[in-house]
C-alpha cells in the first residue's frame, strides 16, 4: 500500500520533473533560435532581396553553428515563392529546389515546434524587406542531446526513485514491524493462555520499560496475576468444599446410623430382659440384623461414594439409588417430599463417581432449596443415544447467578449469596468433562428444573441397545 | 590575378557605404593619417582572386613592398576585380595585380610591371571542375547544370569558359542551368564541393594550390578539362608610369624577391617561384578569346 503509494508519487514528480524540463530545454531553444536566425536574417537579407546565392550560402556556411551543444543547424533559404536559394547542405536541397512544403509544417504564427521523435527542432524566419516577405529561413536543429538528456534525467529520477521507494518501504516495514512486535508478543501470550496456564510476560527483555506498550505489558500481566490468584482461591474453596461436605455427610451418616442406634439398644435390652423366649429372641435379632444391615448399607455408600476412584467404573442402576440413601436424613429433616424414578437397566459406560456425585450435588442443591414439606421429584432415565437426569422442586427457583454457573456460562464458582458454593460449579465442570450439559428451565411445580443430559460413548449405546 | 576572395562582404551596388571588414579596415584606418600628409603611400591593389583571405601573407607582402619602394605601401582590397581595375585605370592606385582579362581589356592604359613565375612559367590554365563523382569529360557535358563562375572580369574564372561556350554559339545564360558568381576562385571551389553548384570555372592554379593547402574541399570536386596555357595574372600599372621612381623599384622589387628572405616567405605562401618581366605578347590568347566573344 505504501509502496503503491510511494510509487505513485514518484511518477507523479518524475513526470511534472520532466515536463519542466522540456518546457525549459524549448524556452531555451526558442529563445537560442530566435537569436540566431535574426542574426542569420540581418546578414543574408540583402543577398536574399538581390538572388545571391553564392552569398547566401556563405552566409549560411558561417553561421550554420547555432551554439554549443545543437552542432550545425541544417538550413533553407528559399524565396518569397518557396524556392530553394541556398540550403546548407546542396547535395539535398539543391538551387531551386521547391521547398514550399517546408512552411506548411508550421501554424499560422508558429516560429518553432519540436519533433522530438527524430530529435529535431523545426523553425522559421519570415524574411521581411520594407514590409513586404521577400523570403524563408527554415532552420532544422539536432536536439538529440537535449532529448538524451531527458532520456537520461528520466533514468536517473527512475533509479532513484525506485531505489527511495524501495529503502523507504523497507524502513516502513522493519519500523512498523518493531513497533508491532510487541502486541505479536502480547498476542502469543494470550493464545497461549487460551491452550494452557497463562505465563506473564517477562518485561527484561522488551526494552520498552517506559513505552505504552511497557505499561500494557504490565497490566497484562497484573491481570494474569489476578487470574491466577483467582483460580488458586477457587482450588483452595473447593477443598474447602469437599472438607465441608464431607462433614455434612459424616453428620448425615452419624443421623444414618444413629437413628437404628436406639432400635438396636432396644432390641439388645428386650433380648437381656426376655431373651430366654423364643419369640422375642427371634424378632430381636431379626430387629437388630436390620438395623446393622442398614447401618451397613449407610457406610457402604458412602465408601463407594468416596473411594476417590477416577477410574472408569461403569455405572449401575444401583449407584444412582444410593444416592437416594446418602440424601435420606436431610429429606427427613426437612420433612420433603421426595419423587425418586430411576429408569436406568443395566451397565452405562459412565464413570459412575461423577455422575453419583452430579446427582447427590443436585439433589441436595435442590432438597436445601425447597421449603419445609417441599417436593423434590428426580427423574433418571437413559434414552437412545444419552444419559438424562432431571432434578426438579416447588422451591423459589435457581438465581441467574447460580444458574450462570450450572449451565457454564460463569466459570467461576459462586462465593456468596444463594447457590454458593461449589455443589453447582463442580457439577458444571464434570458434566462438561464428559461431553454433556446442563439446562436450567422452570418447573411446573414452580421452582427450578435442572436437566443434565450426558452423551453415551458409542459402545454403551450398542449394549444399551442389545 | 589578385589576392583571396576574402573580406568580401560589400555588395556590388552599394559598396561605398559598407564597411571592409576586419583586418582591412584597420590597414584602411592605418593609412587614412598619411592621406592628410602631402607624401601620399604607395597603393598597391590586390584582387581577391588569389589564394587565402590569410592576414599573415598580406602582412608579409605589405612589409616586403615597403622594403622594397622604401616607403609605406598600401594594400588596397575589394571584392571584384571591376573595382580594382577601374582605380587603376584612373589612377587611383599605384599598381595592381590583376587579372590578363582586364590587362588585355584596358590594354591601351595600361603597362605590365611584372608577371608571376608558377613551377617554372609565367603561364597557368584555366580548370573546369565538377563533383569529385559527377561524369563529364568536356564543357559540353556540363549543360543545365548550376555553374559557378569566379568573377565576371576573370579570365579563368569566366572568360574561358564563356569563350568556349561563344565557339559553339552557346552563352552561359541559355547552356547553363544557372550560374552565378563566387568573387573568388576559392569560392568556386567551395561551390562545387558542397553541392551548391554542380560545376565551376577556376583559376587552375588557385586549385592546385588548395589540392595542398585544403585537400579536403579540393578531394570533393574533380577538373573534367584544362584549357590552354594563358599569360599568368600579371602585376600592372597606369599607361605611362612604368618609368616613374615607385614603379621601378616595384618592379625591381618584384624581380628580386626570390633572393630576399621577407620575399621567400611572401613566395613561399603564394607558391610562387618569384615574379619576372615578360612580354604584353604573353597575354594573346586572352586577347583571341576576347576578340571572341566580342568585349573590348
């Protein structure tokens, strides 16, 4: 563009140069020609008025040289009738030669015009005796050097234009270039950061410590200070999390296993007092064994919930109803109304740790959402080709901020207000670790209804299928 | 047969008001002082039919004569041997070198003082020349074309050729094409070798002469025919004169200027081996050609 533009500049004035010089080299020639046919005239006119042709051309002879540097002019004298008189070179024009036509080549006024094709320049001397033509000078000039000296005023203007454009263009590249280089640095850290961490940019080697692109450097890299002490706060708020929660589901499990707890001390009491009876005997143990067994069941879940397995495990039908059981003594609590369906049959080529865990987050968001008495109802199905999971309550529904970070639009976790916490940013990320997402709509019990739908590896969907 | 068409600016008709040019008109104003003065200098004509318009010989022969008259002598020049001649014949001037044609022409008021000796004789030809490549081998090839005479008072340059002409009955005006006149054998060359005329009447020893002094104008032109051997251009004076003081010591001066170093110079520019007395019978050929084309 700037070479274009360069290039069309310097025609621009290589052409108004030249012109220029024309125009000169004519004003130059004219004036040359004017002189030295008037001199011509003044001494041939008497010759001319008396036919003298050997006169004539003496005075030719003599004066044919119009100055340095045009060589000898080739010149005509013909009388008022266009006849030859003398010409400064007989052999061509000889005595009497008609040579009319010499005039006709110019207009009306015309004392000189320039052909420079063949490199001559043509003029005319009306000779005038007592206001009457008693003759003609045509004068041929050779201006082959003032057409090489165009020729080479044009090389050279060429040469040196082109050689400025080209080093000026070159400049402009290389300056542009380094005045760019440092947003290309900027903008391979920004790309890189997209791929992975971001890495600040080390402002010792810029040289710019006190340019604006110095100050963007540092604000960039302020602002990937920031964001890395943001995602150190979220990793250290999700262990806090999972400290957290842990203690509600050792509270829970305590709930779990201390509710059959007064059962069993019972039973233990019956069986010291009436032990010895068959009946009582019998239905004690059979009282205790229940109890022991859903004690079992209690901390077998939470084993097989928080074993920290990230291996796959296919999922099973069953890993979803225990999470039915790890919920149970908040539904309890709060007295919920509980829908449970779970239309899974067979294996999933799901890691079922982290569906149990997108289940157990979301049902207790939702369970901790609704009022006391409320209705949670959770639907578990698995269609053609994708796991669906729909969580459902009557509560007041999800904030557009919790919401945000469900569906992933937010990808920083809530840290205050309602739906704080990480139940909803973790969910978020292990469903997008598997491929699915989460929508947030309205249920038509009048709070949230959160639809988590998760692809099926092809190989499942066969097996599912068979 | 006088001196170089040289300063020949003056056109015929008007002469007297045109000024010689350059080294002439400082010798005329050299001279004008001493026509205040009772003692007149001797006037020596020159025609301009001679070899160059050269200062350097004119200044040798200027001091050579003075030498000679042991007086100051003026050289007198002009364009066309008409206006020498007639001064001379007047009395205007001392002496003059003229052409035989008007010697022969004026010969009742005129004396031979001496004649030029040109390798070996007092005799030269007239030459007829063309282009160096034009054909022709006679005037009778050279009909139509432009000619370029010398002058109409010179033998060579004129009244040969008109005489050869006026044997057949032809005259230059009807045989040629065109033809003018040069006022200098030199010119006719010049003439000729440039083009402006297709052939020329010359002074046959003019144009040996430049064949070594300007081979190059000479070499472009080519002498088609040579007449007869004629009465070189001789040094003449007024009828009556020739036993007065300043013409004897001329005509002594003439004589010995092969012998004087000044002279050598003088003869050595002109070519000339020296001057000697001849007889006016010398001239008889140029008086046949008169008689024939019939100019007293």
């Amino acid at each position: 563009m700037v070479v274009i533009f360069m290039l069309a500049v310097s025609a621009v004035i290589t052409h108004a140069v030249l012109e220029r010089l024309r125009e000169t080299q004519e004003r130059h020639l004219s004036a040359l020609s004017t002189t030295f046919l008037e001199g011509l005239a003044s001494a041939v006119l008497p010759y001319v008025l008396r036919e003298d042709v050997w006169e004539v051309f003496d005075a030719i002879e003599r004066n044919a040289t119009l100055s340095v540097g045009f060589g000898r002019a080739f010149i005509v004298i013909t009388d008022e009738r266009g006849r030859t008189l003398a010409s400064s070179n007989p052999l061509d024009v000889p005595l009497g030669a008609d040579r009319a036509s010499l005039n006709d080549r110019f207009a009306a006024s015309q004392l000189l015009f320039v052909d420079a094709g063949d490199g001559k320049a043509h003029a005319r001397k009306i000779l005038r005796y007592q206001d009457r033509d008693i003759g003609r000078i045509f004068a041929d000039y050779d201006i082959t050097h003032l057409v090489a000296e165009r020729r080479n005023v044009l090389t050279t203007l060429i040469a040196t234009n082109a050689f400025l454009t080209l080093c000026l263009a070159a400049l402009a590249y290389w300056t542009i270039r380094r005045m760019l280089s440092p947003l290309a640095r900027l903008s391979r850290h920004i790309d890189s950061g997209a791929a992975g961490p971001l890495v600040p940019i080390d402002l010792a080697g810029t040289g710019h410590h006190d340019s604006e692109f110095a100050r963007l450097f540092r604000r960039y890299n302020t602002l990937v200070e920031a964001l890395s002490e943001r995602e150190e706060l979220a990793r250290q708020l999700a262990a806090e999390e999972r400290v957290a929660s842990l203690g509600r589901l050792a509270s829970g499990m305590a709930h779990e296993i201390n509710n059959p707890l007064g059962g069993l001390f019972n039973a233990i009491d019956t069986l010291r007092t009436h032990g010895e009876r068959p009946a009582v005997r019998t239905s004690s143990i059979e009282l205790i064994e229940r109890g022991l067994r859903g004690i079992r069941d209690v901390v077998r879940t939470v084993l097989a919930t928080y074993r920290a397995d990230r291996h796959l495990r296919p999922l099973v039908p069953e890993d979803l109803d225990d999470m039915r059981l790890l919920i149970g003594s908040e539904v309890r609590r709060k007295n919920v109304d509980l829908g449970w369906r779970n239309a899974v049959v067979g294996e999933l080529a799901l890691p079922a740790s982290a569906i149990r865990q997108i289940l157990l987050n979301l049902t207790l968001n939702a369970v901790s959402a609704v009022a006391e008495g409320g209705r949670v109802l959770v639907d578990i199905a698995c269609l053609s080709a994708e796991f669906r999971l729909v969580v459902e309550d009557d509560g007041s529904g999800l904030s557009p901020a919790a919401a945000d970070v469900l569906t992933g639009r937010s990808t920083r976790p809530l840290l205050q207000g309602e739906g704080a916490g990480l139940g909803l940013w973790v969910s978020q990320r292990l469903a997008a670790g598997l491929g699915g997402r989460i929508a947030v709509e309205t249920s038509a019990a009048g709070g949230a209804r959160i639809v988590v739908v998760i692809p099926l590896p092809e190989i499942a969907e066969h097996r599912d299928v068979a | 047969m006088p001196p170089p068409g040289t300063a020949s600016v003056a056109p015929r008709s008007d002469r007297r008001r045109l000024l010689l040019a350059g080294g002439f008109a400082g010798l005329a104003a050299l001279a004008a002082p001493r026509v205040l003065r009772a003692e007149r200098p001797f006037q020596f004509g020159l025609t301009p039919v001679f070899l160059t318009s050269d200062l350097v010989l004119l200044e040798a022969l200027q001091a050579y004569l003075s030498r000679a008259l042991d007086g100051e002598v003026r050289l007198v020049l002009r364009r066309t041997y008409q206006e020498i001649t007639s001064q001379l014949v007047a009395g205007q001037i001392d002496a003059a070198w003229i052409c035989g044609f008007p010697f022969v022409a004026y010969r009742s008021r005129l004396e031979l003082v001496a004649v030029p000796v040109w390798r070996g004789r007092t005799t030269y030809q007239s030459y007829l020349i063309a282009g160096a490549r034009a054909p022709g081998a006679a005037l009778k090839d050279l009909k139509g074309h432009v000619h370029a005479f010398s002058d109409p008072d010179s033998n060579s340059g004129y009244l040969v050729t008109r005489a050869g002409l006026a044997e057949t009955g032809e005259r230059p005006e009807s045989f040629f094409g065109r033809t003018f006149f040069t006022y200098g054998h030199r010119n006719v060359v010049r003439a000729v070798a440039s083009g402006l005329a297709q052939s020329g009447s010359v002074d046959g020893y003019v144009w040996e002469v430049m064949t070594e002094t300007e081979p190059e104008l000479t070499s472009r032109t080519r002498v088609i025919w040579k007449s007869d051997w004629m009465g070189f251009p001789p040094v003449a004076t007024s009828a009556g004169r020739l036993r007065e003081d300043s013409i004897a010591r001329l005509q002594r001066g003439l004589q010995r200027m092969a012998a004087d170093p000044l002279g050598q110079r003088v003869l050595g520019l002109l070519r000339l081996d020296g001057f000697a007395l001849a007889d006016p019978g010398l001239f008889q050929s140029i008086a046949d050609r008169v008689a024939l084309v019939g100019r007293d």
